[in-house]
C-alpha cells in the first residue's frame, strides 16, 4: 500500500504536454456554475468547471472541433473552438430538468429520469450541495419513498417500502458497482464503506422490487451511489466540519468530520484518485427503561424487571416461596465508551487504452470505525473493518466486472453478553439467588418486612453482601466453591473496568461477549448491450456470480471445524423497444438466478411508458415485475446460544451441525425406567423436528392441560417472492411544475420470518396422551427440562401491501424553489393463517416531506430548509416492540461561496427546535445538532 501511494504521488509531479482551451460557463444573471461537464465531441475527453464556474481541458485534438457544456438545471450548449488561444465563455439557459435527468440503474442503460419505466429517485451534485443533513449519506431520508432506520449516529439504514428492521436484507447498496453488504451479515452498514461526500457524483434509488435485472435481494429496493471521475474531475479537494449533537440522555458533544480527494489525469489514457474520509462523534445513547416482563420501571417495585436497554437483568429464575425474580443488570452506556468513530479510504488507477470510452478499473476501498448495531441484541462494532477490491472493465456498451469483500469483527462485541458475564465474575449466578431467596424470607420473618421491602433488602444483599441486622454470609456452592461470590462492580470501578474488558476480549459467551468474524465474499457482473449491432430493438444480456465464504470461528455460525461456502449465480436477459413516434415504450426483462442450497428463481419485468401530449412531457408508465430473496447466510447457517435461547438456521445440512449439551434436572433423572442421565445432547435437528410452538407452551403451563400443546414443525427455509404492480404519471407542466406520481401493489408468498419453539429434552412431541414417548415430553416440560429455539422458516400466510407517492416541485418566486411530497403505505394479512407470524413492517402509514429552498437567493448565496412528518406507527423486531411516536423534524441550512478560495461555508441544524425523537425501539433517540462546514474544491 505505501509503495502504491509514493507512485501516485511520483507521478503527480509529471505532465504532459496536450492542447489547452481554458473558459468559464455561468448563468443567464452571470452567476458561476460550478460543476458543469465540459467534453470534446466525439471523444471522451472532458473536464468540469470548478468553483467559480472556470475549466481547464485538456485535449490532444487539434482546432477546429466542438465542445458541449451541458449541467444540471441548465439547458445544454455546443460551442465551436476555431484557436487555441480563444477564450470560451458559456452562458446556459435555465431550464426545469428534474425529469430530464440522464439515469442508468432503472433499465441498465441510459434514459431520461421522464422515461423510466419504474419509479426512481435521484441525488446530483447540486441536491448533495444544498442537502440539510451533516453528509449526503444522511440526507436521503429527504427524498420520497425513504424511511430511515437509526441504529446510531452513524449507522442509518435504507427502509423503502416496509418490512425492515435496522438489518435490511430486503435492500441493496451499490457504491460504483460493489454490493456494499456485509458477507455475514447480508445487509448494508450505512455509508461505512461507501462515498465520501466530495467524491460522490450522484446518487439513484429504485424503491421497488428489481430482481429482474439485479438478482436476489434487490427485493423492496436498490440504491446506487457513483463517484466522480478522475478524467473530469482532477485536483485536491477538502472539507471539515464541526459541529455538536445534544441529547437528553447523552448531553452536548463534539462532532468532527474530515475529508480530502486527490484526483489527478495525466493523459488521456491515465488517471489516478484517492479520497480518505474520517469522523468522530458521541453516540445517541440508548436509554429505554421499559419493562420487557410487564409491571413498573426499576427493581424497587418490580423484583422481575427487565429494561430495555439494561443488560444483565434477562439472567432471572424462579424462587419457591419468593417468586420469580432478575438480576441487577448494567445500563448500555456503561458497557461500551459511546463514542463513533469511522475512517474510510479508496484508491483507484483509471486507463482508457485507446482511443473509444473503454475504461479499465483498478479500485480498493477500506473502512472502519466503531458502531452500534441492533439485531437480536444490541452490538458494540469496536474497530470493525472491511475491505473491497475491484477489477473492471467497461466500455459503450459493455462492463465486467470482479470484486472481493471481506470483513473483520475486531473488538467488536454483544452488551446483552457482556452485561450477563460481567455480572457473574463478581457473583456466580446461582450464589447470587441463593443469596437473594435467603435474605429475602430471613428479612420478611426476623425483620416483619413486607413482600416489597423484602425484595430490596435481598437484593442489596445479593448486590453489596450487606445485610442490616442479620449476620448474613454470601453463598458458597459446595459443588463450586471457588464460584465468585463478591459484591457487584459498579460501572466505572476499576474492578468493573477489568471485568469488561476480559468479557469483551473472551469469544465464549459462556463466560465472554466477543464474537468473531473474518467472512468474504467474491462476486462477478457483466454486461453486454448489442444496441449498435441490433438497431429494431435495445437488446442487452449479462449475469453473475457470487460465492460466500463464512468464517466465525464457531462463534456465530456452525463453522466450529472450518469456513463454510455456498455459491449463487444467474443471467438476464432484456429487449427495450419505442413504437408510435417513439411515444410507447416497452421494457422486457427475465432473469434466472440459482443458489446452491434452493431450487432456481425466474424473475420477469414488463413495463410501457407512454409520452403524451405535443412535446411528449406527460408521461405514463406501468408495470409488472417479480422479484425474491434468497435465506441469508444467517438464515441458513446460523448457530449461536443467546443464553435463554438459541438461533439455529436452517439449512439442511446444519441441523445436524448445531450441537449442545444441556443439564437435566433431579426430577428428570428420577423419572422411572426412562433411563434419562445428568446431560442431553440436543441437535440442530430437534429444533424442526422435534418441538412445541412457544405460545402452546405457555399455555400449557397455566392450565395444566395436554390439549393446549400444539406441534411446532416448521418447515426449512426456502426463498421469499414477491409480485410487484405499479403505475406512476410524470410531467413538467409551464416549464416549472414537476408532477411526480405513483401507487403500487405488492403480494408476497413465502415471506421469511422467525419462529420461536421449544424443544423438549427427553420425549417425544405429539397429541396423544396414550404414547409413552409424548408423556415423557410432557414431563420434560412440566420440570422445566426444555429448550427454547428460534428457527428460520416461511409464513404460510399471504401478505399483500399498498402505497401511493405524490411528489410536487415549482419555482414559486424567481430562483425560490418549493417541494412537497406525500406517501401513503399499508399491509394486511390473515393473522389466522399464521398466529406466531410477525410481519415487522415498521413503517409510518402517511409521510410528508417538504423543501423550501434558493441556491442562487443571492450572489454566492444559497439556503435550503427541509421538513418530515410522520403518523405513529408499530415497530416489530426481535429485539424489541412498541409504537414510534408521530415525529416532525425541520432541517436547515445556508451556504456561502467565495470564489477566490474555491470555497463554500455552510451552516446548517437538523432537528432544529425539534426534542428528542425515535425511529427504532431499542435504540437511542435522535437528538439535535448543528454543524459547520468549509469546503474546498479545485
């Protein structure tokens, strides 16, 4: 890497002797366009104005020829260069060009935004410069269709269309290509790895399903993000911000940002970019108190009580005579530092060999940083890494391309663990019940204390081994007595201290909370579009393929022996035809895609767009498209004891992998001729094969009676699939209103959820009493000899969902732009097909958004003001449920130029004037910041 880094600062001091034409493109009120294209007709040849709207190219065509400036907002113009000492200077039009914006990812090849045959989203240059938010990246949440899921203040994730969680797997992510998803994880951990802010050419979000050209996963939307070109856009630019977050639960806190782009074309044929990217914040700390087990907040009224965001007090058990009663947990922000952090790195060698677009790629990308991550329990991604490389080739009409990712856990490690483990190196949990069963019935019949003053005199003895009036000694276990039976270590005690650090560094979650991960995955595309071989229709055909490699060392999947692999590929096909003056367009795609654990899915896409009206600007498109996703490696090879219970996929061939030894209970033993010893073995297997649906469980243990058990037999997971109908309207109208309008329809089948069960130890699971084998079941149950699972499986149920978009924009005052857009979402199920399902849609019925903004309101000064408003809404995760209150947040900002440095200002706020807000149960509320930034471009 650092021989890499002195060649490309070697050749930095080199140049190379071409024609330059120099010039300057402003408006039509002689105000500078910064960022606006420059190419030589017929050649790729191109640069792009700088701050003060002046450019430099560079070219080795020789006079006469025809240059095109073309940017966005602005008409286009073809200028004729007759001497190389003539001065070009351009004035561009204004004109309303949100609709005719070039995109690429709707159809896989270029067409205007008016004519896409799907509904899409798009961020350009001038949308990231005016963005409210701190980053590009936070500042999607501002366009139509997206609902943001925030795990962190770093760590946002993508929700289009519902059925998200902060683990997206129904999302894709593309940064110049490259699935940005985790191997492991299978979903997208924000901007981690993704585009610096002044790197970052555009941006485009398709909100519906696309597998018809994308593959498995790009299920309920796709988002790629593309970077600028060091051909068109050369020399060093940075920024910094500053900034403070303030939050109730977290106070005021610095926030810094820093970024630097060097990007430089030393012929036509070569050119070199590196861009590194750093940030440091505190977190919004997570600080729910509910109680998980129902009854008051805090163990002073509630000797069972489980806080959300406390760890350590799921450990409970039940106490005869005393009841069921938890340990004192830690709160999360004594069990990680709260502080985020990330650092991002590429770099990347560009050759155009001759004299076409063909363009051969080398690229390498690195990020880390630290985190929080919630899934089934809430992570501390301590210096988490992964890293992307990239080899492409790409022409008109051609791309392949081969990249590898691969990631690191680091010090990463669960709180929910590292509450528990921490808890029992000061205190063996079974001392610490013993402790509080006897100081709890000796302080109601010595010291008369009631039931509640009792349950706080105990713990305190079972926290501090203090005991007022009674000469109370801490538990030895005889069959342990070298078993810890100290007082608790209060968070920030060196004691604590030392305590989580040996939790955090120790992979068994028997005793520890790290988990360990170095999984990869190796992917290939291609592409080939035959539209200058075939003219009667737009053909194009490509494929792909992937392999992942999963390496946890046992500590989250079933790799207790070595790495597991599967691999997954396909191909498409897709024929794109005008008719009627080109006023009808139709849109026909198919793709197979095949991955080695599941049978073969065909994905087809119909669409037609038709262009109405003397200048064709009312556009009408409608379409039909499928789409699936594939079980996620989880989802398949998963196998990890969360202590009360344990996840295990389902893979056919990891059932048998997931192994475990439980303890049997005296009763259980004693059981006559059943012939049952101190330990069980439990497979994977028993989980699908041999269960109890949780709830019937429960239900059996209130009343007592067989017949409420019912057989869990879930079914191995296969490939969730989904039937998408849509129908959408765009228009300019006067040359200032877009009109932007869709509704779609989706019906999913085998919709992939999880099922919780319960395995017992010793029996066999049925409903006839009479079988020998289903009685001793129900002995293992009634002695607490059982085992709770949760398996990956499919809902039998059909889930059908609906929504509609209607986004407006218009110049309402010179230069003073207004938008506004609307969202409408629901789905619906039959709950009888299917009682344990939980549909997890976690999105708000009705959205609103606005803006309100001027980038020209005067000479280099511009202002942007956003709004969101949403209706309450269910949120449903494994970690936690509950409602997300109705939120309205205003963001602002205002940005200044000053030409002579090549600089902007900006200053803006988020949540301005707003309190506290959620978006996931379990996380940290969002609070307020303000920010400052200065950047600097060439």
């Amino acid at each position: 890497m650092r021989v890499y880094l002195l060649i490309m600062l070697f050749f930095c001091g080199i140049s190379f002797a071409q024609n330059t034409i120099t010039g300057s493109v402003t408006d039509s009120n002689k105000q500078s366009i910064p960022g606006a294209n420059v190419n030589v007709v017929g050649s790729s040849t191109g640069a792009s104005t700088d701050f003060d709207g002046t450019f430099k190219l560079s070219t080795s065509a020789k006079p006469p020829f025809a240059i095109k400036v073309s940017a966005v907002g602005f008409e286009t113009k073809t200028i004729n260069v007759t001497s190389l000492s003539q001065i070009v200077d351009v004035v561009l039009k204004d004109e309303e060009t949100k609709l005719d914006e070039i995109v690429v990812s709707a159809s896989r090849t270029p067409e205007r935004v008016i004519e896409s045959p799907v509904t899409i989203e798009r961020m350009g240059i001038q949308e990231i410069k005016n963005t409210t938010a701190a980053t590009f990246y936070d500042g999607l949440e501002n366009l139509k269709e997206v609902n943001f899921n925030t795990s962190s203040i770093s760590f946002k994730s993508i929700n289009t269309r519902g059925f998200a969680t902060v683990a997206n797997t129904r999302f894709m992510q593309l940064v110049d290509g490259m699935d940005n998803s985790s191997p492991a994880l299978n979903f997208v951990l924000g901007n981690l790895i993704g585009v610096s802010d002044i790197d970052v050419a555009s941006v485009e979000l398709l909100p519906g399903a696309s597998s018809a050209l994308y593959g498995a996963n790009a299920f309920n939307g796709i988002m790629f993000m593309t970077s600028k070109s060091p051909f068109t856009d050369e020399g060093i630019s940075v920024y910094y911000k500053y900034g403070q977050t303030s939050q109730d639960a977290a106070g005021t806190n610095d926030y810094n940002d820093f970024g630097i782009r060097a990007a430089k074309a030393f012929t036509k044929h070569f050119a070199l970019k590196a861009n590194f990217t750093y940030m440091e914040a505190s977190e919004w700390i997570a600080a729910d108190a509910r109680s998980m087990t129902g009854g008051s907040v805090g163990h002073e009224m509630n000797q069972n009580y489980d806080g959300l965001n406390i760890y350590g007090d799921e450990v409970t058990t039940f106490i005869p005579n005393v009841g069921q009663v938890s340990r004192t947990g830690y709160r999360e922000q004594d069990l990680t530092d709260n502080k985020v952090k990330s650092m991002k790195a590429d770099f990347s060698a560009h050759f155009k060999p001759w004299a076409d677009d063909t363009e051969i790629i080398l690229q390498y990308k690195i990020g880390t940083g630290s985190t929080i991550y919630q899934g089934a329990n809430r992570y501390a991604l301590k210096d988490f890494l992964m890293q992307q490389g990239k080899f492409e080739i790409k022409g008109k009409n051609f791309f392949g391309r081969v990249y590898f990712t691969s990631e690191d856990a680091g010090d990463s490690y669960d709180m929910r663990f590292a509450g528990w483990n921490v808890n029992r190196l000061a205190k063996s949990d079974k001392n610490w019940f013993t402790d509080y069963g006897t100081a709890f019935q000796l302080s109601s019949a010595v010291l008369g204390l009631n039931s509640n003053d009792a349950a706080n005199y105990a713990r305190n003895f079972a926290d501090y081994n203090v005991s007022p009036n009674l000469p109370l000694v801490p538990n030895t276990d005889p069959l342990n007595p070298g078993a810890p039976r100290s007082a608790r270590f209060e968070p920030g005690s060196v004691q604590f201290n030392n305590a989580l650090a040996t939790v955090t560094s120790n992979a068994d979650l028997t005793q520890g909370a790290k988990f360990i991960d170095h999984s990869k995955l190796y992917h290939s595309d291609i592409n080939y579009n035959f539209r200058d071989l075939i003219k009667f229709a737009e053909i194009q055909v490509g494929g792909s393929w992937r392999k992942y490699i999963m390496d946890s060392e046992g500590t989250i999947f079933t790799d207790y022996d070595g790495p597991i692999d599967y691999k997954e590929y396909g191909a498409y096909a897709q024929l794109q035809k005008k008719w009627m003056d080109d006023r009808l367009k139709f849109t026909g795609s198919v793709r197979y895609d095949k991955s080695q654990n599941f049978d073969g899915n065909v994905s087809p896409r119909i669409s037609f767009v038709y262009s109405a009206g003397e200048s064709k600007r009312h556009n009408f498109r409608v379409s039909y498209q499928t789409g699936f996703r594939n079980p996620t490696t989880q989802d398949q090879y998963i196998g990890l004891d969360l202590g009360p219970f344990a996840l295990i996929g389902s893979a056919a061939d990891n059932l048998d992998r997931f192994q475990e030894t439980q303890p049997v209970s005296l009763a259980g033993q004693a059981i006559p001729n059943a012939n049952i010893g101190p330990t069980v073995n439990l497979s994977g297997r028993k989980a699908y094969e041999n269960s109890y649906t949780l709830a019937s469980v429960q239900a059996f243990a209130a009343s007592s009676n067989p017949g409420d058990l019912k057989v869990a037999n879930p079914k191995l997971v296969k490939p969730e699939q989904v039937q998408a109908f849509e129908v959408g309207y765009r228009t300019v109208v006067q040359n200032d209103l877009s009109i932007d309008i869709n509704g779609y329809y989706n019906i999913y089948n085998d919709f992939m959820n999880t099922s919780r069960v319960i395995t017992p130890y010793y029996g066999t699971v049925g409903t006839n009493p009479a079988d020998p084998g289903v009685l001793l079941s129900y002995s293992a149950l009634a002695f607490g000899d059982r085992r709770v699972y949760q398996v990956y499986t499919n809902t039998t149920a059909q889930i059908t969902s609906l929504g509609f978009g209607v986004g407006l924009s218009k110049k309402v005052y010179k230069d003073f732009e207004l938008g506004i857009n609307y969202n409408y979402s629901q789905f619906d199920f039959d709950q009888s097909e299917d009682p344990s399902f939980i549909a997890g849609f976690n999105t708000p019925k009705h959205r609103i958004k606005g803006s309100f903004g001027n980038a020209k309101v005067a000479k280099n000064l511009g202002f942007n003001v956003n709004v969101r408003w949403n209706t309450e809404y269910l949120w449903q995760s494994s970690f936690g449920d509950g409602m997300i209150p109705e939120n309205t947040v205003l963001d602002a900002q205002i940005n200044y130029g000053i030409p002579k440095l090549k600089s902007v200002i900006k200053v803006g706020a988020t949540n301005l004037f707003g309190k506290d807000y959620l978006q996931v149960v379990g996380a940290g509320m969002i609070g307020q910041m303000w920010f400052a930034s200065w950047i600097i471009n060439p």
